[in-house]
C-alpha cells in the first residue's frame, strides 16, 4: 500500500490509558457501549479488554456496521441543516470549503462518519469569538471505532492516548522514589503517567521551552491528581550543564542526577492516523534531525537514555 494511502487508514482499535490512582468501573464502561448499541440498533458491542493494568483497547464496531447515508452534509464548519438532524460528516480535503459557504460544496471532500448538529454556524461562530463548544455530536465514524466521551468517568480517570506512546511509560516503568527526568514533556500525558505508575511516589521533572506548554503539562497533573512532578519552562538541548545545580534549584543538570529520562524528542508524527491530508515534505522531513541530534547529545550527556517518538 502507498504511504499516503495508509496514512489514510483509521488503526483497528483505540487505547486508553486508566489512571491507577483513581477508581475504574468497568462496568461503566460496559453500560456506555451497551447505550451506544442500542441506539446504532446494532446486535453486539465491540470487543474491548485490558491489556495491561492501565491500558484499555477498544476493537471497531462489526464489519457489517455501516453509517448511514443521509441528506444533510457538515463539511468543515458549513453548517446547512437543522439542530438535530443526522447528517454527513466530511473532511475537505482542499481546504476551499470556507465557514460563509452558502451552495453545496463540490470541492474533493472525504467521508468521516455520521452525526447529530447540535449548533448552528451563527451560535458556533458567535460575534468574533473563537469557536467553542459541542457542534456536532458524531455517533458512528467511518472507522466504525466507538465513540467514547472520557467524561463518563471523573476528570482524570480516562485518558485517549496511542499505544505506542503506553508502552514508553510501560518502557520506563517508574518506581516509587526514582528521580526521573520528562524532556520536552509537553503535553504531560507521559508525564502523568509515570506518575502514576510510581503511585505519585517518583520525583518527576518535566520540561518544555515555552510558558503555554509547562501551563499544560501542571493542568494535566492536576486533572490526573498527580503531585510529585515539577515543571520547569527549559530548553531541553540545553538542560545538561558540568555546572548544573540541584534538583531543587532546576535546569540545567549535570551528569548521573536521574535514574531515568524519558524524550520525546520533535518529529514528524507520520505515525498518527488518520491522516487525510499530509503535507510533510522530504525538506521538513530531513530538518528534524538536527534538533534530534542536540537532544541526543543533551540526554548523552545526562547519561541515562530511553527514547520514544509517538504522539
């Protein structure tokens, strides 16, 4: 298959991550995708199961589940139906399909799934402001993965993330009084996941170079309930020094200070789907590694290294 086309493809399953220091019924969970059954009128519910303590996989709906075909098209934010009305979900694939839109749009275009509109263009584009809130409420995606809204559970409980980035922290494996360093941590999903694994026990600092990027990795921790990590705004090509002080001082750190350092280090993210535009170039592509290689020399010279380039 040709890369653009696989990049296209929805995977066959969806993970969440379960935050161990909270209480998870899976019972909830059950009842979520039995409701959703019942209202698809489909006879059986996907398949889902742990497949480790705190990774929850969530097969596609039957082979034989297919969206329904209705009158009535979102494309992008044109809105040009109803409040309620089941329509047709599309991604515009040129990007022409513009929010003041008034004919049907004949552009390239590919089907997404179905939904409900739950707001009309004027309330979502309300008097300048950014765009906010519930517009369409999808039911059945092309992908026929369920759609599972994490507010089932209380904030914090249960986290949509990839697999391969679970299996960083599973890598990792972070124990209770490790000093472990999160390099370009942003947005702190690994991050309140070691923390997590340790019980809220390690001692977890986190950078990232910019003030909106640490604000997000401290709204994660404390949404996730997580205590034990430190947020620093840091360069992480820079955060060895021979001169570096304590842990309590922060960045930068001289040698052998970790136990364990996590780096997500800036790529080209080719491994999320899907993807139904890629506009990656061989150039972007190759520029990447410069800022690899620094990160590489950093995190050499801190000593400890395990590596990880997923969402």
């Amino acid at each position: 298959m040709e890369i653009t086309a696989w990049l296209a493809q929805p995977p066959k399953y969806t993970t969440f991550r379960i935050n161990r220091m909270k209480i998870f019924d899976i019972e909830v969970f059950k009842q979520f995708l039995e409701k959703q059954r019942e209202d698809l009128h489909i006879l059986e519910a996907p398949t889902f199961y742990c497949l480790t303590a705190d990774c929850l996989v969530v097969e596609q709906w039957p082979v034989d589940v297919k969206p329904e075909n209705n009158n009535s098209e979102v494309i992008v934010d044109a809105m040009c139906c109803s409040i309620n009305d089941k329509v047709n979900i599309y991604g515009d694939l040129e990007g022409k399909c513009k929010k003041g839109l008034k004919v049907v749009y004949t552009g390239k275009k590919q089907f997404v799934g179905t939904g409900y509109l739950r707001m009309m263009r004027h309330e979502l584009f309300n008097a300048g402001s950014p765009p906010s809130g519930l517009a369409v409420e999808v039911i059945l995606p092309a992908s026929r993965l369920p759609v599972v809204n994490e507010s089932i559970y209380p904030k914090g409980t249960l986290l949509l993330q990839n697999l391969p980035s679970l299996v960083c922290g599973q890598v990792v494996n972070a124990r209770p009084g490790e000093l472990i360093l999160d390099m370009c941590a942003a947005p702190g999903n690994k991050t309140t996941h070691l923390a997590e694994m340790s019980n809220n026990q390690a001692i977890i600092v986190a950078i990232d170079r910019t003030l909106q990027k640490v604000k997000k990795i401290q709204e994660n921790c404390e949404n996730h309930g997580v205590t034990c990590v430190r947020a620093y705004i840091f360069d992480s090509t820079k955060c060895y020094s021979s001169n570096g002080g304590s842990i309590d001082s922060g960045p930068p750190y001289k040698s052998n200070m970790f136990d364990k350092i996590l780096l997500d280090g800036p790529c080209s993210g080719l491994g999320q789907r899907p993807q139904l535009i890629n506009k990656m170039t061989p150039k972007m592509l190759q520029s990447y590694k410069f800022v690899q290689r620094k990160l590489f020399d950093a995190v050499s010279e801190l000593n400890y290294f395990f590596k990880c380039c997923a969402a």
